[in-house]
C-alpha cells in the first residue's frame, strides 16, 4: 500500500512541476497573462489538474515564485569585497545581468496581476528588497564615504526596472545593457576615491 500511495506522491508533484514548467515557458514565449486551458496544454495535463494543484491563480505565481527563487539561487554567489571597484562592479553587473534576465517573464507578468494578488506584490517587493541590499553590500565600502543619494543611485542603477528600461525600452542588448549599468555604478563610485 505504502508503494501505491509513493507512487501517487510522486506522479503529483511531477504533475506539480509540469504546471510550473509550462508557466516558465509561456511567459518566457512572451504570453504573460496564460489562461488555465494553454497552462494545461503546455503542461499536458487536464484544467482540473491544474486547478488541483493550484486552486488559484496567486497559488500557481507563488509556486513559480519558489522555483524562481531557486533557479536564481543557482546564478548568484558571493563577491569577493576585498576586489578593487573596477573588478567588484564588472562582477556584481555580470551577475545582476544574468539575475535579471532570469526574472524579466515573469516580473512582467507577475506586475499584471499584483494588485489583485497580495502574495505575488509581497514577492516581488521582497525580490526588490533583497536585490537592493545585495547592491548595497557589494559597494558599503565606497557608499560610505558618499552621500545619501548615492545609496539610491546604486540602487536605482541596479534595479529590474532600469534594467528593463535599457533592455526593453532602448532595445540594447544584454551586453550592451550590461555596459550601461556599469557605466551607471562607475559614475555614482567613482566620485568616493577623488
């Protein structure tokens, strides 16, 4: 009986990642607001298998959510502080870069429905705290010799939204982008070792 029920466990939770995967890829193909019948077609599984694992759509992005979490987890390491700032910021942008395109599917789409959905605005608010502080970190040591609003221009440099902006909006490619962001930190920490 034990195999029957581990076997039924174990279906589910493929069935579980299944809906993930098929939500990964159809915002990733640029369909952020999916309908539970293209989830399930993506998926190969049944609308009410996705309504069973997720009774909701809040449900579903907060399980996107997690693996999101975990696939960025994969990209990001620790930056060795005692580099000199050139080296810190090339470092620190060539991982926000790869952080960011990760997250840009499903940002977007988990912005269309944040209003409506407590637990998808408090992801992404949490998302942005996290990425802000991590900034933040890596140039403590040049921050504190600036003055408040450096701290914010890192920030804001660094952000999903200027990101976005450059690749989105201005059409740059990721190195491109990658180039202007370095630009950007390299104005606003540079002005410390004058």
């Amino acid at each position: 009986m034990a195999t029957t029920a581990d076997g039924r466990s174990a279906r589910s939770e493929r069935t579980r990642h299944a809906i993930i995967d098929a939500l990964f890829a159809l915002l990733e193909d640029g369909n952020l607001r999916p309908t539970t019948a293209e989830i399930a077609d993506q998926a190969g599984v049944s609308e009410r298998s996705v309504f069973q694992h997720f009774p909701n759509r809040e449900a579903l992005f907060t399980g996107v959510g997690e693996r999101q979490a975990a696939r960025v987890a994969q990209v990001v390491r620790t930056i060795d502080l005692t580099l000199p700032l050139p080296a810190r910021i090339d470092a620190f942008v060539t991982q926000r870069a790869a952080v960011l395109e990760l997250l840009t599917p499903t940002r977007r789409a988990g912005l269309l429905i944040a209003d409506e959905h407590p637990a998808v605005a408090r992801n992404i608010q949490e998302v942005q705290m996290r990425k802000r502080e991590r900034a933040l970190a890596t140039f403590a040591q040049e921050l504190d010799r600036l003055p408040a609003s450096a701290s914010a221009a890192v920030a804001a440099a660094t952000s999903w939204s200027t990101w976005d902006a450059l690749r989105d909006q201005q059409g740059l490619t990721v190195e491109e982008a990658r180039s202007a962001v370095s630009s950007l930190l390299t104005g606003v920490l540079e002005i410390s070792r004058e």
